[in-house]
C-alpha cells in the first residue's frame, strides 16, 4: 500500500495547477462522502459537511454546463 501511496503523490506532484484543482474536485465530494459517513455521531461536523455539499450541488445545478472548477474560478473573476 505505502508503494502506491508513493506513486499517486509522485503522479500528484507531476500534475500542473489545473489539474490539481480537476483532482480536488473529484475528490472533494468522495471525502465529503466519508466523512458525512464517518462523523453521523457528530452533529456540528456532518451539519458543515451537508452544508457544503449543497452548496457545491447548488454550484452545479446553475452552472449552465460548467464543471464545479469551472463555476469557482467564474466566480473569482
């Protein structure tokens, strides 16, 4: 296990700065996911991650076709 750990940072620290925010959004909603699962028995915890995962649906749902990353970086400018 620690070998493959090695090389997905390896592969990660290849990855330019758009694709790392492509990485992170495909990741962001499967740890959400975990934690929700994980942390049921702490009501403030699962409460903060609800709350961002609408917020990221929301995002998603009025992006006219737009990835998340591409909605976020919309709204930074």
């Amino acid at each position: 296990m620690q070998d493959a750990l090695k090389q997905i940072e390896a592969m990660v620290d290849a990855l330019g700065p758009l694709d790392r925010v492509r990485l992170l959004e495909y990741l962001v909603p499967r740890v959400a996911d975990v934690v929700l699962a994980t942390e049921a028995a702490r009501g403030d915890t699962a409460a903060a991650w609800r709350e961002f995962r609408r917020i990221g649906e929301r995002l998603a749902s009025a992006s006219n076709g737009e990835s998340l990353t591409e909605a976020v970086c919309a709204m930074r400018r």
